[in-house]
C-alpha cells in the first residue's frame, strides 16, 4: 500500500509527471510478454537518474514496497510482473548510450537503451555488440542484463554475462556501488557483476553498464539445411559441433514453425520439409567460405535433402527476421501460447527432440518447437488455450516432463529466458534444496526486507518431481 | 466526462461486442511497441502503445479496469495508423479492434452540445452528400478567389485559429469552380488499345477539393489503356465515420457504394487515396454480421486497387516516357495503403523510373505524418510533435518534391513545408499529378 503521505514523498523526488497511479497506468505495467501472468501495481514510478534511483529505493526499503525494475517488459519468465504489487520502476528518462570509448572497445550505457539502437551505434563504428535476443528491437540493455539474455549468436560468442564488464547499482538500502571496470582482468573481491548479471532485479537496480565490444566480423554467410527427418535435423547439429565447428548461428525450426512464420513474413520458406537448419558462419572470407562448406557436407551426410545458400545481405536478414518472429507467429495457431525454454548439452539435441515429440503425443498437445540448437537451447512451444482448463492440466504435465528429461540429460530448466515467477517452482530441480539455500542466503543478505521483485527466482513452494515412465 | 451509467453501459458492450480471440491473440510480446508514433512521442508510455491500448480494451472486457477517462484518452491518443499491423508477427488485427471499442465509447456516451451539432454536422450532413460536399468546397472557393482569404490573412484574423488549423487554412488547395464539380464524366475511354475496365472510386473529398487529382488519375488510367466508368451513385467511403466511432453511418455509406459499383463489370475498382481505399478493402469485416451482405462485400473488396499498383500491373511506367526536370525527390507513406493495402513498392517503383528525378528514400517514410483523417485537428499537439519529425527527416533528404499518396498526407506534407518555412525550396503533391507531369512534359 502506497499512502498518500508516501506517495508524496515520492513525487518529491520524481516530479508529479513521473509518479502515476491511475487504473490505466497501472494496467499496462500489470504484464509482460509471459502469458497468464497479470497483477496491478500500486505506482508506476520514472526516474531520472541514479541518485532518484538511490532515493527511491531506500524509501521503499523504509516502507517495505515492493519494487519491480521493467525495462520493455518482453521477458517470458513473468519476471517483470508485479505479482506483489509495489512501485514499477522504468528508465525511459535513463535510455543514453553515454559513452562509446573506441580504445578499450567499450559501451557504456544507461538501462534503458534499447538492444538494438546500441547495435546499430556501434556497428556503424565498425564493432559488434554480440548479445542478440529475438526482442532485441525493442528490449533494453537493462533487461537483457537483469535476465542474462541469450540470442541466436550464443552459441559462438555467448550470451550478455560474456559481456558486461562494469555496472552502477543501487542496493536496497540505497548504497550506489560500482562494480568491475574497462578491465581485460580484474579479481579484486567477489564478482559482484556477474552475480547481478542475471539477477532479475532481485538484488539490486542496474542503473549503468560498461560493456565489452569486438571488432565486426569482415564477412558473414546464412544457409538453410532442409530435412524430412527431425531427428536427423537435431543430429546434425551435434555433428558439426564434434566436426570442430563453432558457427556464429546454428537455429532449429520444425514444421509447423516454418508454416506460421512464413504465414507472416511470406519470404518463401520451405515449408514442405519437417525441420530445417538456419545455419551462419562469421569472420575472415577464406574461413567462412571453408565451414559453409564443411558444415552443408555434414548436413547431406546426415541426410539434409537440400541445402541452400542465402544469396544476398537481405536475404539472409530476412531469414534471421522470419527467426526472430517464431514465437510470436505461433501465436497464430491459438490464443495462449506457452513456451519453455530447456536446454541440454548440445551432443544430447537429438535425443531432447525425440523426448518432445513423444511427450506431446502422450498428452495430445500440440508442441511446435525451434530454438538456439547449437548451444542446446530449445524452445518447445504449446498452441493452446488458456480458457481450457483441462487442457492447460495436461500443457503443465508435459511441461513438468520436458522440464525432468531435460535435467536428466544434463541440462537445465532454462537456458535464457530466466526463471521470474514462471520457472520458480521448478528452481529445486535443478538446483537441490542446497543450492536454493546458498542462493536465499545471498538474496537475504542484500535484501532483509524483500522489497527487490518479490515472488521471482524462489517461490513458495517448490512443485514435487514427477516420476518419468520410461 | 462519462457518467456511471455510461460507463456501466460501455462495460457492458465491450464484453458483448469485443473480439475476445482477437483480444487474446495479442500475446503481448511487444514488437508493435517501436513502430507505434504515439509510442515514441508519448516517451514511450505503454499507455499509448498498440500492446497497452489492447491490454486495457481486454482489461475493460474483463472487468479488470473500468472506462474511464484514462483509457477513452489513451484510445483517442491513436493516430489509426495501423502501422503495428504488418510488424506483428501474431497478426493482431489492431484496426478492427480500436474501430469496435471507439463506436461503442462514441455511441454511449454523451457529447456536449457543441460536439454533438458537430458530428453531426460532418458525419450526416456532408461526407454521404455529393451535393452538399460541392457546395461546401465551392464556398471556400468564393473565400479564396474573392479576396476574402487575402483580406482574412491581412486583418489577422487567422490569428484567433489554433496554429495549426490557421496553416492548415494556407495550404489548401485552390479549389475547383462549382460548375466544374458538378459535370462530371461517367465513363471515359482508353486512350489507345484497351486492356482492362475499370470503375473509378472518385471519393468525396478527391471529388470535390482534389478535382484535378481525380482527373489527373483518370488521365493515367486512359494513357494506360483502361477503360473507365464511374458510377454516380457511389458515395464517401465512410472511413472516416468509421475511424470515429460511427460505425452505423459507415455501414450505411458501404451498402451504396457496393450496390453502386456491383453491377458494372470490370475488373478492378481504383482509388487514389490510401486511406479510402483501406477502408473499402475492409468492408467485408464492417459488413460481418450481415450475412447478405458477406459475400457483396467480399466481390467488390476483391477488386479494390490502388492507381500505382494498375499502373504498375500495366506496366506504365515502362511503356510511356516519365521525365521532369532534375531535382531530387522522395516518398511519404500512406499509412492505410502500406499498412492495410500493403502497397509500397509500387509508388517507389513508378518513381523511380522518372527520368530526371533523383529518388531519395526518406528515413522512416513508413512513419505517419500525422494527419490521420482528423487527428492533425483534434489531437493536433501530438499530431504537430509527429509531424516536426517527419520534417527533419524529408528535410534531410534534401528533396524538392514530397510525394504522397493520399489527400490527408498531402495537405499534412503541405502543412508541415509551410510550418517550416520551407516553402520556397521543396513542395508536396500527389503521386498521381506529379506522374501525368512527368507524361506531358
């Protein structure tokens, strides 16, 4: 609850222009892109610089409000709703790309740039920001950071942990403290940085990033590798990976992905084969020319019936695009859709597919899957409806199966997307009751009150295993 | 102001009426959120997004948050440019759901005297009548040619006028003489082999104040080999009714047109103006609950083309020598014939291959103006915000001709050169005049 007395003291630090709290305000901050997720705030509140930031934190501290740090709101582990209620916090005052320093090949940011805008900046610079998640068009450095973003370029150049150097946060007492530097090596202390890399807002206010850039890559090329056989699809990846190759991007679609993406961005995909490969290679001309070629031999040895070659620059976007769009397309299918997010060890891809399909025969859903193959990321997808309750039962047991195969096969509950509200129940999985505690202890120490996005990462109460029939 | 019963009775109509699966298909994943102008002109407030405007109609549906003033403001804050459609990969249809929510705020709720004569005004009492339309065009033309408009701008009078309706008085057109208006052609004939029939869709606002814009279409249409007839019972589109929550008079407006143009057989009905022929490619979805008239609509929607797309198609701009004098120029989007009729390539196409012309792509040509039908004059604040920006980046095009696509573009271009004070040195026409231009030179 956000009484007047204390709303005022809020306004003092914002200005009344930045404080709103009508139903309507309020409304369209109660969301993000994660589906059945909705919960009303009591303020939406936008600062103007970190010293508000400071201020506004401690006197939530004081007071005991929750607050939920949002950058664009299109994260998929309902990490940004506001489940407690609270005070949203936005940085649409706090978007500048403060500095580019070409000598250290650095960025320095404040949270609310957007993914793509800093992209653009620097490679008209002629360097490369790699982090690059399917929102990134509208996403913020900020929320990337707060989720641990990934993106079709993972798999060769890793996700945004491998590229935040420095950051400015307010803790939840207020203190502004600074992390790390334009520093190839630094091991002085704990790495703070890279504890709140992925934190989701759980433990402080990201209010400034210093990030690591490389130079562009000279020359880059996009094939496509169709095949009739899924399986065959998914083996080949881990084949080209145990052939010595790290492509800059090696993405899964199958089927009935291909159909609704094409349905939107109609560039002519394929959609008479079961699965394809996308499939680039970055750098140096001679090397690039060297693993397409090597890379659409491992594809027909594993039975791709054809591999074709994006002739130009915009065809190849236009396919990374036609990508980029998979999730929102499946929308097409059904109003709810719900996707996940399990990653495996890439050499186990193919027998994680194989899990999938299985599971949505068992429980007769409908499971479309695509995703960041090369680095054993999947994302299987479920065209549903949320207003059939019997269904969205049987959507949550396969969900609980992929979730078990995955663990068993080495992986993880998600690779990327984070765990927010979504995931938390399924946190012990992965982690054992040991690590759950390690990590309270250390959301504790920051954190007395809880006041830093309540209910994400750690729930309640953690769902039972399920048993697997095999 | 709405009272509780209004709003009770809003409420009501919304979780009647509302597309729930269109609401749902939504998924909230915010690609729209970047194309959006009121978006980014807001500073990026969700309040003003095509993803917060759904999520609060659903919010209403679902009785999460009731109607009021925020959320009626948050919905007449939208230009209607649609540009959000073509970027969701969903494929929300956002017209048709703020086109549903607008009718059913405007129909329940209780305008003030004054706005009510208005509407009425415009909606009933001009746009469907030809007649009155003529003679409401030709009395400002007796205002510009009597040298009352001369005597209006030295007295400073205009001064009493909000800014931006005071250009806007500036920048319109000279317009036709009534007797010009009123003896109007019902067929014309192809100047050389006749390849196709068309009918022409001679709007009312193109009819009247963009006469020559309609004859200069119809010139092109005869140089490309058509045939033309142009039926006389045809009306205003409705598109603006529609876009302003009068959704009865807009069905109205849809019926005459369709009957007007079914019985003449021919193979496409051309438009000149983006936004008139977006709103007759959707009379099928207007019409949906009237069964007899599903499949009338979906005929003639069916043979709804822009001009530059049958010129395109008849391959004009290859067969006929285009030149003008050098100069550089470049293009504005219509909103409607990019967003709803996705035609784009087209007008560049024809563009292009103007000898003497430098094309320039404008960065954001894709954007809105502004102008959309009457926001430039309601919401005029966001709409001038939207518009300063347009003009940086036609500014930096270093063109001399704007062209444009649609007649609320125009006058918004016209607006913005004039406000600018760029008049001297760069001008805003129709694609259609600047192509016969280039024929006849």
């Amino acid at each position: 609850m956000i009484t007047p007395s204390l709303k005022k003291r809020f306004t003092d630090i914002v200005g009344e222009e930045n404080y709103r709290d009508s139903s309507a305000e309020k409304l369209v901050y109660s969301y993000d892109a994660t589906p059945n997720f909705q919960s009303m705030p009591d303020g939406v509140i936008v600062p103007r610089s970190t010293e508000e930031v400071s201020e506004i934190v401690k006197l939530c501290n004081e007071h005991g409000v929750p607050i939920v740090p949002r950058g664009s709101g299109t994260n998929l582990c309902a990490g940004t709703c506001p489940t407690e209620g609270g005070l949203v916090l936005l940085f649409t005052h706090m978007n500048s790309i403060l500095e580019v320093d070409e000598e250290n090949l650095t960025a320095t940011v404040q949270p609310g740039v957007v993914t793509l805008d800093l992209i653009h900046e620097v490679e008209a610079r002629g360097l490369f920001y790699p982090p690059d998640p399917s929102s990134m068009k509208i996403s913020t450095i900020g929320g990337n950071i707060n989720e641990n973003s990934g993106g079709l370029r993972g798999l060769k150049y890793g996700v945004t942990r491998d590229y935040v150097l420095a950051l400015e946060a307010v803790l939840p007492n207020g203190d502004i403290v600074r992390t790390g530097g334009k520093l190839a090596k630094d091991v002085a202390g704990y790495d703070l940085t890279r504890l709140f890399v992925g934190s989701e807002g759980t433990l402080c206010v990201i209010t400034e990033a210093t990030l690591k850039l490389v130079p562009i890559p000279e020359t880059k090329q996009t094939m496509l590798a169709l095949y009739q056989d899924i399986e065959a699809a998914a083996q080949t990846v881990s084949s080209i990976i145990s052939n010595r190759i790290i492509p800059a991007t090696l993405e899964f679609l199958d089927q009935p992905t291909l159909e609704v993406v094409e349905d939107f961005a109609k560039i002519g995909l394929p959609v008479d084969v079961k699965a394809v490969l996308l499939i680039e290679q970055d750098g140096p001309a001679e090397v690039v020319a060297r693993d397409m070629k090597r890379m659409e031999e491992v594809c027909l040895e594993n039975q791709a019936v054809s591999v074709q070659l994006a002739a130009t620059d915009v065809e190849a976007e236009a396919l990374r695009t036609a990508r980029r769009s998979a999730l929102s397309a499946l929308a097409r299918l059904k109003p709810t859709t719900i996707l996940e997010d399990a990653t495996v060890p890439r050499s186990e891809i193919a027998k994680m597919v194989k899990a999938i399909n299985e599971i949505a025969d068992r429980y007769e859903l409908k499971i479309c899957t695509f995703g960041h193959a090369g680095d054993g990321n999947l994302h299987p997808t479920v065209a549903t409806d949320a207003r059939d309750h019997e269904e969205m039962e049987r959507v949550e047991a396969a969900f609980e199966e992929i979730f078990a195969h995955a663990i068993d096969l080495g992986g993880t509950i998600t690779g990327e997307h984070g765990v927010g509200m979504m995931k938390a129940p399924y946190l012990e999985w992965k982690l054992g009751p040991e690590g759950i505690g390690a990590m309270k202890m250390i959301k504790r120490s920051f954190d007395p009150n809880n006041i830093m996005n309540p209910n994400k990462v750690f729930a309640k109460e953690s769902r039972k295993r399920v048993v697997i029939s095999r | 102001m709405t009272t509780t019963k209004e709003r009770q009775q809003i409420k009501h109509e919304f979780q009647e009426r509302m597309d729930q699966d269109e609401l749902l298909n939504c998924m909230r994943c915010g690609f729209c959120l970047p194309s959006c102008p009121t978006y980014i002109e807001s500073g990026f407030k969700e309040s003003h997004s095509p993803r917060g405007r759904i999520a609060l109609m659903k919010a209403v549906v679902d009785g999460v948050i009731e109607p009021d003033e925020d959320v009626e403001r948050s919905l007449d804050l939208c230009l209607g440019c649609r540009a959000c459609e073509p970027v969701c990969p969903s494929g929300v249809n956002y017209g048709h759901l703020l086109e549903e929510a607008r009718d059913i705020i405007n129909q329940n709720k209780k305008h003030s005297l004054p706005v009510r004569v208005l509407r009425k005004t415009v909606f009933e009492g001009f746009f469907p009548h030809p007649g009155r339309m003529r003679m409401l065009t030709s009395l400002l033309g007796i205002y510009q040619r009597s040298g009352l408009q001369k005597a209006a701008h030295a007295s400073g009078v205009m001064k009493l006028f909000p800014d931006s309706m005071a250009t806007m008085e500036r920048v319109l057109p000279q317009v036709p003489r009534l007797k010009d208006m009123k003896n109007r052609p019902n067929a014309l004939f192809s100047i050389g082999v006749a390849r196709k029939k068309v009918a022409f869709f001679s709007g009312c606002l193109m009819d009247t104040m963009f006469l020559e814009t309609n004859n200069a279409t119809t010139k092109l249409l005869q140089l490309a080999g058509c045939d033309i007839v142009i039926p006389e019972q045809q009306t205003c589109c409705g598109a603006l009714h529609g876009h302003s929550g009068e959704k009865a008079s807009a069905k109205d407006l849809a019926k005459k047109n369709i009957a007007a143009f079914e019985d003449s057989d021919v193979d496409y009905i051309i438009t000149n103006a983006g936004g008139c022929g977006a709103f007759l490619v959707d009379y099928d979805h207007l019409l949906k609950d009237e069964p007899e008239w599903k499949e009338r609509a979906i005929r003639f929607k069916n043979k709804i083309k822009d001009i530059s797309s049958i010129l395109v198609e008849l391959e004009f701009h290859k067969k006929k020598n285009l030149r003008t004098d050098a100069q550089r120029i470049t293009y504005q989007d219509s909103c409607h014939l990019r967003n709803v009729q996705r035609t784009f390539m087209e007008p560049r196409l024809l563009l292009q291959s103007i000898e003497g012309a430098e094309y320039k792509e404008m960065k954001q040509a894709d954007h809105c103006c502004g102008s959309a039908g009457i926001y430039n004059i309601v919401e005029s604040e966001m709409s001038m915000k939207i518009l300063d920006h347009k003009m940086e980046n036609a500014e930096a095009t270093h063109a001399v001709t704007i062209v444009t696509a649609n007649p609320g573009c125009l006058l918004q271009m016209k607006l913005g050169i004039e406000r600018e004070g760029l008049s001297h040195k760069m001008r805003a026409v129709h694609i259609v005049d600047f192509l016969l231009e280039a024929v006849e030179e």
